[in-house]
C-alpha cells in the first residue's frame, strides 16, 4: 500500500470516529452553528421534497438508491431479514463496509455485511455472524470491530469483525440483559450500554486489563449501572453490578439506587458526550464523561408538535450534530443541532416499519439505514437505503 493511501484511510477513520474537533461544545453538549465553518450544518439543508422514485423525501441536493431488499441474493449471500442496527468502516482499498444486524427471533439472527469499492460500487456480501436471538443495535469499536447487541432476558454482546475474516466472539463480560446498543469513549477507553426494558438501566463498562494495541479486553472488566444523584439529571455515580450475568437477578434489579429509564435504544459518542435515547418517554439525553452529569438534550413532551417522536437508533456526523432515527413516528431521520430539530429523510409508505441502522459512509458522504419491514410490515421485506448528500 502506498503511503498516500495509508494516510487517506487514517484521515477517513478520523473523521468517522468523530475526532476531528471543529470547535467547543453549545452549551457544553452541541457545536454552535457558527463554529462549523468547513462543515454543512443539517440545519441548513431545507424542506424534504415530493417522495422519489424509493419513496424517500429527501432535501435539494441528496439521492437515493436501493442496496438490498429481505431475500435478495447478493455475491451469494440472501440479504438478511429484520435489518436492524449498523456501521460502516473503511478498507485498505480505499472503499467501505456496511453491517447489519438481523433482529430475527429463535437463533436466526446474526448480522450481514456489504463492501464497497472506492467508487462505492457494491461489490461484495456475506455474513459476520450467525444464529443468534434478536440483535437488536450495537455500536462500532475505535479498533474497528462491530459489536452486535442481542435483545432478550439472556442477551449477549458479539464482536464482530466487518471483513469477515475472523470468527465472531461473545463478550459476557459486558453484561446478560436486553442489550439495545453500545458506544466506546475513545478517551477513557470505556463501553456504555443501553437496555431496551421500560425500567431498563444504563450500564459502563471499564476494562481490567488491556491488549498489546492499547485497545481496553472485553472479556476483563468491572459492569456498572448509572445512579443519577437527584433523580432525573445532574450528578451521576456508577454502581457495581455484583452479578453481570445475572444467575439469580436481572442485571437491572441488582443494585439498590440503579436509576430506570424507559425503554434504551440508540447510543453514540463525540467528544467527551454519551448521547443515548429512551422510546418510553421520547427523549434524548447527553451524558458528559468529565463532569459525571447528566441532561435531557431533546424531550418530545416539552413541543406541541414535535418534528421527533418515536426515538430509536442514533449515529452522529463529523460535527457532533445527531441523526435520529424513528421507529414508526413519521417514519423520518431527523437531525438534532445546535439549535434546531429538523427532518432529513423520510420514508414513504412503509407504515408499519421503523427505520433502522442509520451510518455515515467514513468520508461522511454518504447515509446508511433500512427500513426495518418495508412497505408490507412484515419482517422479510426489509430494504436497506443509501443517501448520497452534503452530510
């Protein structure tokens, strides 16, 4: 490999892990408008258009196309149904990969995966993992692996490689719960996790012992559940949780003083913020890992007419701004910035589907995600999108 092709892939994982800082936090939690000078704010894209051939409502300057529909062989491989969470992640090629978890019940599930050449071009399929329950979300990792979140009393979080070449690996160290999804604090070398129950938790995760590449190990670590001081915001402590895989007790109801939260789903980290969502009470929260606080950055109840409602996966752009996907709500992704809630998509027609996996290609060019059951609500009609826009 060459060395301007070495740093070309350093540069797009940097911007995809979100280390490029563009200026101080608004208010501690989001970049101001004003300090996005070299990046488009989503604020700024405009009113959605007429649906287009997709069905997808998009603003002047974004395309759409289909990459997979439920069924569909690809490269040999039948694109799974249920798609659910995902990620990309850049190759020595110059291209990139899209996972998908398949949220498929009774061992059934796993997680597929898409490559792209450098032209984005699809050019190959296959799967991760396979026969688990229920994988729900998850997160990527700094050291690019994919961790696969499943979604029962029993769940386990898989590592998974996104090139396929090494075998996937549970990691009960990170708790047995209803696992929702994960995000990595690229400082602190900590894992955050969600759990998808109406009196759910949110967990943290910090490593004993770590590999020969810095990276924290999954498999040694210490489990604990958030106490949020005051009730609802403000200082949090982090409680030990004595039996991670629950053999008597439910993680959740282990610690006396754990705070509940209604219904975890998507996580997401920049610079020093855990950004995670509640479906129960339609809510965005933003955890700051220095000051150990807590805030509700977005709260559905608090509009008359809310642009987000129904809360789900999240992922984020360069910028720190949070792309919001819904589960049924208006069937849109919405962006959170500094100072406005505004829709970027929406999908036509599938009325009884949720939109799932939304990720941003490593340059940042390009926007992931699928709707879960397509236009029939049924699990094997799942399609899985790609927007091509100023992100």
């Amino acid at each position: 490999m060459t060395e301007m092709a070495i740093l070309d892939i350093q540069r797009r994982r940097l911007l995809h892990y979100g280390f490029v800082g563009l200026g101080a936090f608004f208010g501690s939690t989001l970049l101001p408008t004003s300090a996005m000078s070299t990046v488009l704010s989503l604020g700024t894209l405009g009113k959605l258009l007429s649906a287009d051939k997709n069905g997808i409502r998009l603003p002047a300057g974004f395309t759409s196309r289909v990459i997979a529909h439920s069924g569909q062989m690809l490269f040999g491989y039948k694109w799974h149904a249920a798609p659910d969470g995902g990620a990309t992640f850049a190759t020595t090629d110059g291209g990139w990969i899209y996972v998908s978890n398949s949220e498929l019940k009774n061992k059934t599930g796993g997680v597929g995966a898409v490559r792209f050449n450098a032209q984005g071009q699809l050019i190959d399929a296959y799967s991760i993992l396979n026969h688990t329950d229920r994988n729900c979300a998850g997160g990527p990792t700094p050291w690019e692996t994919w961790l696969s979140c499943e979604e029962t009393d029993t769940g386990q979080v898989w590592e998974c490689d996104p090139t396929g070449n090494k075998a996937a690996c549970v990691r009960p160290a990170l708790g047995t719960f209803r696992h929702e999804a994960v995000a990595v604090d690229h400082q602190n070398k900590q894992l955050y996790l969600t759990e998808d129950e109406p009196d759910g938790c949110l967990y943290r995760y910090t490593a004993s012992t770590f590999t020969a590449a810095g990276h924290p190990s999954l498999n040694d670590g210490i489990l604990e559940v958030a106490d949020v001081v005051n009730g609802t915001t403000g200082l949090v402590r982090w409680l030990r949780v004595p039996d991670p895989q629950a053999t008597t007790k439910a993680t959740r109801r282990q610690v006396t003083g754990a705070t509940h939260f209604d219904g975890g789903e998507g996580i997401w980290y920049h610079q020093g913020v855990i950004y995670f969502s509640t479906k129960g009470d339609n809510r965005v929260w933003a955890y700051h890992t220095r000051d150990h606080n807590l805030s509700i950055l977005y709260n559905a109840a608090a509009y008359q007419q809310p642009v987000l409602t129904g809360v789900d996966n999240i992922t984020g752009n360069a910028a720190g701004e949070l792309l919001v996907a819904e589960d049924k709500g208006n069937m849109q992704i919405v962006a959170v910035t500094a100072d406005k809630v505004v829709p970027v998509l929406q999908v036509v027609g599938h009325n009884g589907s949720e939109i799932t996996g939304p990720a941003l290609s490593p340059d940042g060019s390009r926007l992931y995600f699928s709707s879960q059951r397509g236009k029939t609500g049924l699990v094997e009609d799942g399609v899985t999108f790609e927007i091509t826009g100023p992100f």
